[in-house]
C-alpha cells in the first residue's frame, strides 16, 4: 500500500520502425537477398502479391525467415513484388503491432551466348572468316572480349577476325559484372591446308 501523493515516474521507449531491403534485381543464375529487421523471427511470412495465386513464391528460399534468397526460373516475369508481414519486436507492455512492406524485385534472364561459326573453319593462304557472337539475357548493355587459349584478350565487341589456328573464346558480362557471372564461349579456329 502506498501513502497518497507519491511521485509518479513515466518512461517513454520509441520502438524502431522495422527495414526491408530495397528493390533489388534477380536472375537464375544470380540469386538477390531480400531481408527484414525489426520483426519477431517466428512471425515473418513473405509471400508475393504480382500473379495472384502465390506461383512465384517458390522463387524464395523461404517464406517465414527474414533473409529469404529469390532465385528466378529460367524466363521469369519482368518484376515479382514481394510482402513481408510480421509482429514489430517491442516491449511486452506494447501490445502487439502488426507490419507490412513490400519489396519488388526486377528479374531478367541469364545471358546466354553463342558464337558463329564454330568451328571456324579456313584455307591457309586465305583470309579466316568473321566470328560473331550473339547474346541474349543479362542486365543493361552487354560487353564483349574475345581471349586466345592463353587468356590474352584479342579482341572486342560482337565481332572479331582470327589471325591463326587455334583455341579461343569469348567472354559476354553484363552492367552487373562481377557480382553476376558472365557467359564463356569456347570456340575453335581450324586451318587446312
């Protein structure tokens, strides 16, 4: 029991707004980390709102984990928006507040190349034909190196005359070159006589 006119004493906690990733960007050959703070870790659920019937959900490494892996299928939609939902982490006197946010994540296909002719076949006397490469997939302008068999850069762009016989190939990376992989194409230049 407590005499009359005692002081009172407040306390006043701010509890942090829970983050999400920004959008991020995602292909089948280069997984983008989507994530969350400030959840409780047993209440997390993400789950994606574009196709209505939850089909790209199975592009997560998880749906109840705040830092699930998005890896696209070989031709996915242009864009996927991603919900994450959850109880904010805060005192027990708080009560519970729930929390929403969306995330979208921009996907594109793997860059895949080839090369033309291969094999590039010629007379010695005779000048060798052109190589083409020709590329599709990958994120923004591509960009294209050609290498003898001793990794020594011979060339560039989408075109590119041998001087001799011999093993070679052809590097294509995109704007997101190292952290997504480029494609490598060997090739063979054969001389007869």
């Amino acid at each position: 029991c407590k005499p009359g006119n005692n002081p009172n004493t407040y306390a006043i906690e701010a509890i942090p707004t829970p983050q999400v990733s920004p959008p991020i960007m995602a292909s089948q050959t280069c997984p983008g980390q989507l994530w969350v703070q400030g959840l409780d870790p047993a209440t997390i659920q993400w789950h994606e709102i574009t196709s209505g019937t939850g089909a790209y959900d199975a592009f997560l490494s998880c749906t109840n984990c705040a830092n699930p892996l998005v890896t696209p299928s070989a031709n996915p939609p242009a864009y996927v928006d991603y919900v994450v939902c959850g109880t904010v982490q805060a005192p027990a006197c708080s009560g519970i507040i729930d929390f929403c946010d969306t995330v979208r994540v921009t996907m594109f296909s793997p860059i895949q190349a080839s090369v033309n002719p291969n094999p590039v076949i010629f007379c010695q006397g005779n000048t060798p034909p052109d190589v083409f490469v020709s590329a599709t997939g990958g994120w923004g302008n591509l960009t294209y190196t050609w290498y003898n068999n001793n990794g020594q850069q011979v060339g560039s762009g989408q075109q590119w005359t041998p001087s001799d016989a011999g093993d070679y190939y052809v590097v294509v990376m995109d704007q997101l070159y190292p952290s997504c992989p480029a494609d490598t194409v060997p090739f063979t230049v054969i001389s007869y006589s």
